[in-house]
C-alpha cells in the first residue's frame, strides 16, 4: 500500500482584530489541480472541528489547496453567531488576505464550507456576482457542504432570497435525510440556477452526512466519496476571469 501524501499546515491570520486560518497545502506527487478552496466552519464548531479539518486535509491529498479559518465569534469563543453581514465580511476579508499574500495568484479560487459556512459561502458569491460586494478575487465556484435550506421542522422559513442574484458555479452535497432540507427540497428553488447548480446527493445521510446502518469503521468512506466528488468538481471548473 503506498504512503498516505504529508500534508503541510501553515497557521496564519486574517482581519483586524486577527482571526485564525490555517493553509493545507496541496501534497507532493499529487496532479495540482489550481484550485485554492476555502472552508467555513458550521455554526457550532470551529475550524478545528475533525469534520472539517478533514475536508481540508481530504482535498490537500487530492491536490486541492485548503483554507481553513474561523469566524470572529469563534475566536472570542462566543455561544452565538454574529450577524451575517459580519459572517460576509470576515469571509471577504479573508479571500483579501490571501490575495494579500500572492496564494491565489494564477489560481482558480473556491468558497464554500459546511452548513452555516456553506450558506455564507452562497451570500459572498452572490454579492460578487450583483456588484454590491466585490472580492479581492473572481470566484469560479462555490461548495456548499449540507446547505441550511431552513430551520429543522420549519420549512416555510427559507434561507434562498440571494440565489436570485447568484451566477457562480454552485455545488451542493445534501443528506437524504437532513432535517434541514433534503437534495429535492433544495432542487426546487436551485432550478433558476439551471446547469450552473449541481447537487450530490447521499442516500441516507443526515446533516453531518452520518448514514445508519453501516458496518462498524466505514463511516469514513462516506466523506472520502464526498471529498472526490469536490475535487474532481473543483478540478472541471474554468476559470472564473
């Protein structure tokens, strides 16, 4: 069996006042893809989370630059959310910051993350795409890791009003079973979006893509079939200039 590809993680900052991100950098003897793809963590957990630490690690092995980072409200290790326009606005500052640091430089650039971050991921790119809110760099696409459709038992409280304006590649990885929305539920109010939107659905899983019923230890092939379906999207994008 062949070695698993070392990952390098490089800790850095972002904003003012700084919150911390972490770069997972494409492995070695790995096909590069030019892809740089950010995370944003879910709103009950930070950029440490395993889940997400092993999206990027995931996708760094896949030749997938990774970015991970927190939200102002995670860093001050606060209970709540901060409002979305500050969510948006961390983000931007973030992709400003690697710009900053030349790390996107001929590369196509990817927001996305899972749920809370995922939707962010959603709100920024629609933003770019209606001029209100540039970014410091053109996004070819977004990955939305269990979109928050809605409240869990209140369906009629939709969190769709900025995909009126989005234009950006989207991809979304949904559970069959999230209580926030199910793959069909989001297809309804992503059919505007026609080819540009793609949904990967996985049977049986809920919002942390947990699918009952399998063998003991294989829960782990689940987020490996996930992070080749983001790869091999990331991989078939253009470029977003």
């Amino acid at each position: 069996m062949a070695d698993a590809p070392t990952i390098t993680q490089e800790p850095f900052t972002s904003g003012e006042p700084p919150v911390s991100a972490v770069r997972y950098r494409a492995a070695d003897g790995v096909p590069p893809a030019g892809v740089t793809i950010v995370l944003a963590h879910g709103a009950g957990a930070g950029m440490t989370h395993p889940f997400l630490v092993g999206c990027a690690s995931g996708l760094a092995a896949r030749g997938v630059d990774a970015i991970t980072f927190n939200f102002p409200y995670m860093e001050r290790r606060a209970k709540a959310p901060n409002k979305a326009p500050q969510l948006e606005a961390c983000y931007r500052t973030l992709i400003a910051t690697l710009a900053d640091r030349g790390w996107l430089a001929g590369r196509r650039l990817v927001i996305g993350g899972k749920s809370m971050g995922g939707r962010m991921a959603t709100m920024v790119a629609a933003g770019a795409d209606a001029g209100t809110e540039p970014v410091a760099h053109p996004i070819a696409g977004v990955v939305a890791l269990g979109y928050p459709l809605h409240p869990p038992g209140r369906p009629e409280q939709l969190r769709v009003a900025h995909f009126a304006t989005l234009r950006t590649p989207l991809l979304v990885v949904q559970g069959t079973r999230d209580d926030f929305g199910s793959p069909d539920e989001l297809a309804t109010h992503l059919s505007r979006l026609g080819a540009r939107a793609t949904i990967h659905p996985i049977d049986r899983g809920d919002h942390s893509f947990k699918v009952p019923g399998l063998p003991r230890g294989t829960q782990g092939s689940v987020l490996e079939g996930i992070l080749d379906t983001v790869a091999a999207w990331c991989r078939a994008l253009p470029d977003a200039r």
